[in-house]
C-alpha cells in the first residue's frame, strides 16, 4: 500500500546554502526507495484554522520503503542540513486502497465503540 512522508516546515522564508544543498541533494536520497514528490512548495490555502509554514509530501511504494529511505545513510547524512535550519514535524502513514469507502470505516468504528461499551 502506497505511504507517504508529510512533513510540516516553518521558518521557510529565508532559505540559506544548507537548504539549498539539502534540496539539490534530497531526490538522489529518494530514487533507491521509489520516492517522489507529490507536494513541495506549493502554495497552501488556508480553509480552516491557521497554518504555519509549508507541507511536503513524499510518496514511497509501501512504509517499509518509507522507512528504508529515512533510514538510509544518504539521507541521515542530509537530515542536519534540514533541521539546522527549519522546524518542523514529520510523519508516516499510509495510503488507503483502491476504492475505499468511509462509510465502512465509520460502520467497523461503530462496531467496536459497541463492544466496548458492552
């Protein structure tokens, strides 16, 4: 099942030669694993709430790539560069399956809210 690294960067105004290295270097880090970019620096919209700073969004063929990647010593080796300069959260989840239906979701949810209230 396809998973994604989403990462939440703040202070992205000022980008300096670290970044900018970080950047130039990130996709030869990604190619092993199957990483491509789905959102990086995009203009965010802001609907509901207030959002600080900037979304990327790597997709990878299946967690363990995800894993893979980030562990990688080609990547470790970049980390600094990122969090030296930028704050920021980063995650792991994955995909849903071709065809996924909230409704069944919502249907198991209930189920087990029931048997634990039993």
């Amino acid at each position: 099942m396809t998973a994604y690294a989403i990462a939440a960067l703040r202070n992205t105004t000022v980008p300096n030669e670290e970044v900018f290295g970080y950047m130039e270097r990130i996709q030869s880090t990604l190619d092993p694993f199957g990483g491509r970019f789905v959102v990086h620096g995009a203009r965010l919209e802001e609907i509901e709430g207030a959002w600080l700073g900037a979304v990327v969004v790597i997709s990878f063929p299946d967690k363990a790539a995800a894993h893979g990647w980030y562990d990688s010593d080609a990547y470790q080796e970049l980390i600094p560069l990122r969090t030296r300069n930028l704050e920021g959260e980063v995650i792991f989840v994955e995909g849903v399956p071709e065809g996924y239906d909230p409704s069944s979701t919502a249907a198991r949810m209930r189920a087990e809210l029931g048997r634990a209230v039993s």
